[in-house]
C-alpha cells in the first residue's frame, strides 16, 4: 500500500508558475512510475507527465517545456513545476504511483489559474 500527498496547489494569475508536490508513504526510489494527472469537471483524468526510478521523464504534448516533473528520493517526493499557466489549466491536479503491478492515487489538489 502507498499513500500519495499532495500539496501545492492554490490560486494564481495567468503566466504565473506553481509547484505541486507529492510525498510517498514509502522510498519512491522503489516505485516503478510517478505520474502527474489532472482533471477538470466533466472530462476524464488526463496524463500531465511521467517519472520512472529509471530516470525517463515523459510530458503529454500540452505540457512539454512549460511543465517540469522531478523526483527528490532524499525526500520520498515527486514534484510538478508548472510554468506560464494559462486559466485552461485549472483543473485538480492527481499524483499517481505505479508498482508491483498496483496504481494508487493520492487525493488531488486544485489548481486554479485566474485573474
């Protein structure tokens, strides 16, 4: 079992940056995959990006060069920098870990870009 918290999420303008971070109930530097998803009312979970205890990083297309997603084992953390956020980008952001063939989500933190 893995429980995934999050935090980081919050209010900001349009073109400001957040970052949201995800901490681990265990060593993430055992968990296969930490992701990023996100999802606004209506619509379905959608992939943000990607780490594995390999060192890859994956970004859905939308998300390549504004969004940068980073693991801390030190700190059991896997964090999410979002850079020039747009109010399209509001929406509750999900951390989630992938391991010994089981996937756990944490509870989600909203992110809402607005001026």
């Amino acid at each position: 079992q893995v429980q995934l918290v999050e935090s980081g999420g919050g209010s900001v303008q349009p073109g400001g940056s957040l970052q949201l971070s995800c901490t681990a109930s265990l060593r993430i530097s055992t968990i296969s995959t930490m992701s990023w998803y996100r999802q606004t009312p209506g619509n379905q979970r959608e992939l943000v990006a990607q780490s594995t205890n390999g060192g890859s990083r994956n970004y859905a297309r939308p998300f390549e060069g504004r969004f940068t997603i980073s693991r801390d084992n030190s700190r059991n953390t896997v964090s999410l920098q979002m850079e020039r956020l747009t109010p399209e980008d509001t929406a509750v952001y999900y951390c989630h870990a992938f391991t010994g063939g089981r996937t756990f989500w944490g509870q989600g933190t909203q992110v809402t870009v607005s001026s």
